[in-house]
C-alpha cells in the first residue's frame, strides 16, 4: 500500500479547518493547500483569478467549479505535492470531488483519508462573528477563550475582520455548506474515508483527538 498521506479536512466555515489543517500538514510534512488562502492571496495581489473570484467570496458564494479545479490541478502539480498533500476547504462541491479523483488518478495518489471537523450551527455563527484575524502573523486571535484582544495574542500585531465573516454572509455560507459541500461527507462515507472528529473544546483537545484518531486510522493501515 502507498505510505503518502493524502488527506481532505471537510467541515463547515468556522469549523477550525484551516487552525487544524496547519497541524496536520506539519506532522505529516506535507503542503497544506488552502484554496480559501490561495484565493484571498490572489485577491489581493488583483490577479485575473482574484478579480474573476472577489464577489463570489465576499457574497459567500462558491467560486466556479472550473476556476476553483484549474487552480488545484496546477497546485498539485507543483513538485512538493508528490510525497502527498492536505487539501482545507477543498473539494466543496461533488463536481469537484470528482474532478480531484480524475486528476490524482493521473497520478496514481488516491485520497487515503477525509477528516470531517463537526462543529453545530449556533457555534459557528458565534465563532465566526467573533473572529480576529492578525494582519502580521495572519493567525487567528481567538484562543477558544472567548476573550476579545486589542492586538494579536500571538506577536502583538493588528488586527482585522475578513469581509465574509459578517453576520448576513455566515448565514448564506451556512446554506451554501449545507446544500452543496454536505452531501460529500456521504460521498466519502460510502467510500470508507470519513473519519469524523468532534470540533468541540480547545485547539489542543481537538488535534489530539485527531492525531489519535489518524493513527489509528491511517498509520496502522500504511506505516
Ligand atoms: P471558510 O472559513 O468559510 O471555510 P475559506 O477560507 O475556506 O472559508 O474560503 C473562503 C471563500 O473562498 C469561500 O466562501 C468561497 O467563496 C471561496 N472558496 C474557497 N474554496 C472554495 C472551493 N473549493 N470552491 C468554491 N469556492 C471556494
Ligand atoms: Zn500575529
């Protein structure tokens, strides 16, 4: 069997995806591919992609299936994800779970494993109304504790909200969730892939159920 750890971290916004993504990534040292980050970067830097994908983003709609696929095959193509990868916020539609399928067929690297971060609804809209972001670091300055700072905890820099983390947009991003990325956690239930861990409690007690729950899961069937 193939030891590369290819994995999806499927949840709603707000779930910690990315917070959690980072972790694993660095564990396994694989990329940790954000299609959230990659387009925001693009955004910012007002590239023919970040033009194209700006008002999709800030309404909370998806961006197009077909720009959304194009810049996946060319990021999977970059050498670092030969040894595997950890896709966050990626696929998000079932049109896009199989376009990633045809592609990773190509090259012979199947998904091995889809951690799906549970988080309920009223959480979601409190964590991300309240969510902080740090203009230097870019790390997330809630700690779980619920306590507001003015600066970030993490390296004293400014802070800032992102566009789409406003009240009217979490509910749209909660409907989009439901209606078109929900239906994968069937989609990789029924191909034996979902491991679903509760999102609930600190950074530090969610990893570790997580890691505990790879090894079990991953490492017993490829180490
Ligand atoms: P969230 O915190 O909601 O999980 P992300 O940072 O992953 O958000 O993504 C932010 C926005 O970027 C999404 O609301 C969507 O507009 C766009 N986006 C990111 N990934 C995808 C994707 N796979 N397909 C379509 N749109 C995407
Ligand atoms: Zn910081």
């Amino acid at each position: 069997m193939d030891n590369r750890f290819t994995a999806i971290m499927l949840g709603p916004p707000g779930a910690g995806k990315g917070t959690q993504a980072v972790r694993v990534a660095e564990k396994y040292e694989v990329p940790h591919i954000s299609t959230g980050d990659i387009l925001r970067d693009n955004v910012a830097r007002e590239t023919e992609l970040g033009l194209k994908a700006r008002s999709f983003m800030e309404g909370g709609d998806l961006v197009p299936d077909d720009l959304i696929i194009a810049l996946i095959a060319d990021r999977i193509e970059q050498g670092d994800a030969d040894s595997g990868f950890l896709l966050d916020g990626f696929p998000r539609t079932l049109a896009q779970a199989v376009a990633l399928e045809d592609l990773l067929r190509e090259k012979e690297m199947p998904i091995e494993v889809v951690v799906l971060l549970d988080v309920n609804d009223d959480e979601i809209v409190r964590r991300i109304s309240s969510r902080y972001l740090c203009r230097d670091c870019g790390r997330d300055a809630n700690l779980g504790t619920g306590m507001i700072t003015d600066v970030c905890p993490h390296c004293g820099g400014e802070l800032y909200q992102r566009e789409d983390d406003t009240a009217e947009t979490v509910q749209n991003r909660l409907q989009v969730y439901r209606r078109q990325t929900a239906p994968l956690v069937e989609y990789y239930e029924g191909k034996n892939l979902l491991m679903k861990v509760d999102g609930i409690g600190s950074i530090d007690e969610i990893s570790g159920r997580m890691f505990r729950d790879l090894e079990r899961e991953w490492e017993s069937g490829n180490g």
